[in-house]
C-alpha cells in the first residue's frame, strides 16, 4: 500500500553570520549548505496496518508525510502509495488518501464545519446519498451533533478536531496520513479519536500512518512502529519486541502495607519510585518470578503489578543509542 525506497528529501539552506555587512554581502554572493530532512528512509506498509512512525522532533516524520502526500517532491528514491506516485497529484489518488495535520487546519474559521463539509463534497466530487450515508456514520462515530453548526472559532479545541477529521474522511479514504492528530487534546477527547481511528481503520480497511509524541496514542493504536532520527531509519517492527531489546527489565509494583527497609527492597530490584505506599521496582527479566514470590510471601504488600516499563523510557533508550551510534562513527 505504501511504499518507500531510498527515499531522500534535502534543502538547500542559504546561512550568513548577523550583521549589516554581511546582509550586503549576500545578496551579491550566498554561501548554501545542504540539509537533509530525510536521508535513505526505506519502509514498506501493507494495506489495513495501523504503524506509528516515530522520531524526536526534527527526525522528518512530517516531511515525509508531505512527500507521501504529495504536498513535496522527493530530492531521489521512490515513493508510491496505493499504486501512484505522489508527487504527481493525480485525481484518482488525491481521493484516496488524505492529510490530518493537528497544528494546522481546514475548517473556515467564521463559518460553521457543516459548511466545510458541503465544500469538501463538492471538492471530491462525493455524490449526495453518499455524503448523507457518510455524514450520518462520522456523526455516530465522532458525536458531532450541534457542534457542525457552531462557527468554528467558538469550538474548542477537542471539538474542531472531531471536525477536522470528519472533514478529512468525507470522501471515504483508505489511506490517512494523521500528523499529531491529538496534539493539545485532554485525556478523554484523546481516547475518543483513538477509538475514532481505530473503528474507521476497521471498518473500511484504511491504512493508518500516524506521527504522535503522546506514547499511549502509539501504543494503543500501532501494533508496528518505524522510527527515524535524523531522517534515517533505526528501528522497523513491532513494539514488544522493541521494548524487549532495549528494556528486557519488568517493573513490578506494589502497594505496602507496612514497613519496608529499603535494603530489602534493593535485593530485588532497583527502586523505580518509592511515593508513599506505592513502591515501584524495574527486576531483570530472569528473576521476576523468583523476586514476586519472595514478595507475596515475605512482604507486608497488596495490589501487585508487572508490566512492562513505559514506550516512552524504550524511545529515550533508542534515540539516546542513536545519537551515540552517530558520535561514534
């Protein structure tokens, strides 16, 4: 479904030290360094996938997203989506794919999303029963109710979001390019578009490639992870096997119910956190079980955990390793 070879996006940057004299001096001679955004990034995504491309800010995970839309020509390599190749904007596959971006937005911002979504049809050409049957499936999806005839300026931000992405899918894509979709957004609007995503991405097969910084979108949403750093490619595949790579560790926690010396603690494991009663220990994999049965039976403690430790101390791991990986070469 989505294809990438070699794919390389760089600029051309023209820099100049501050200063008057050298304001003159360039518009007659300009010294131009080149950038690259992304590097000899190769990937490739099956149809119906949900992956969560991942990176630092910087990384080229929106430049690539633009490329894969169309919006950027690539400096060289391959790109093709569905079967075409982006950067020539054909009619037939701008309406299969669209671009959610959650720092940007379509909606009009005096008039009401209703009248975006009438602009959006017209646009995609979407015949009328099907934008009525599409328009009452994304209201029962998204709740969108009174708030598609609310000038857009007076909608919260959770709420011109739903919007946007009704507006996005009106034309029933079956690849979404989704940039920081819940970028801003408050716990429960943040659970609402992952589910949003996820039924949609069910029910119509839709390939999802999606750019966050919240880890729980990622790890509620991606079973696959691609992660660049720099614009070149360090990690393809899925999330288990990532953490169990760079962090085979568990964390088991536990509440106490009486006094423990911290000593005791220490021969089990390094202590995470200690906040109040709630005690969090990160145990080497091999001795999670011998450490939890000392801990049932040796221990004044209740409501036990072992988990995995959060994706976000895994990408830290990973970037951070990255970045040596590069010093060093």
């Amino acid at each position: 479904m989505i294809r990438t070879t070699e794919l390389k996006k760089h600029y051309r940057v023209h820099r100049r030290p501050p200063g008057l004299a050298a304001a003159i001096k360039s518009v007659f001679h300009r010294k131009y360094e080149v950038v690259p955004a992304v590097d000899g990034v190769s990937f490739a995504i099956e149809r119906g996938e949900r992956v969560g491309f991942l990176g630092p800010n910087g990384a080229g995970k929106t430049t690539t997203l633009k490329v894969l839309s169309g919006l950027l020509h690539p400096t060289s390599g391959g790109v093709e989506v569905d079967g075409f190749e982006p950067r020539r904007r054909q009619a037939d596959f701008l309406k299969r794919i669209t671009l959610v971006m959650g720092q940007k937005q379509q909606l009009i911002w005096d008039l009401p999303p209703s009248e975006t979504f009438a602009l959006n049809r017209a646009v995609f050409d979407v015949p009328d029963a099907v934008f009525r049957e599409t328009m009452d499936e994304l209201d029962r999806l998204l709740d969108l109710g009174p708030i598609s005839s609310k000038p857009a300026r007076q909608l919260s931000l959770g709420e011109r979001m739903k919007c946007e992405l009704a507006a996005a899918l009106l034309h029933r894509p079956t690849t979404l390019f989704l940039d920081e979709p819940t970028i801003g957004l408050d716990v429960s609007m943040q659970v609402a578009i992952r589910e949003f995503i996820r039924a949609y991405n069910e029910r119509f097969s839709a390939t999802v490639l999606l750019t966050s910084h919240y880890m729980e979108d990622v790890a509620a949403l991606c079973p696959r992870v691609i992660v660049i750093d720099k614009g070149t490619l360090i990690y393809d595949g899925d999330v288990p096997s990532l953490v169990k790579r760079l962090h085979p560790d568990k964390r088991v926690s536990f509440t106490r119910t009486g006094p423990i010396a911290v000593d005791q603690l220490e021969r089990l494991g390094a202590v995470v956190s200690h906040d109040g009663m709630r005690v969090v220990l990160q145990v080497p994999g091999d001795r999670v079980h011998d450490a939890v049965v000392h801990m049932l039976g040796a221990l004044p403690i209740t409501d036990l955990s072992i988990e995995d430790p959060p994706l976000e101390t895994v990408m830290r791991e990973l970037f951070r390793a990255s970045h040596q990986s590069r010093k060093s070469s």
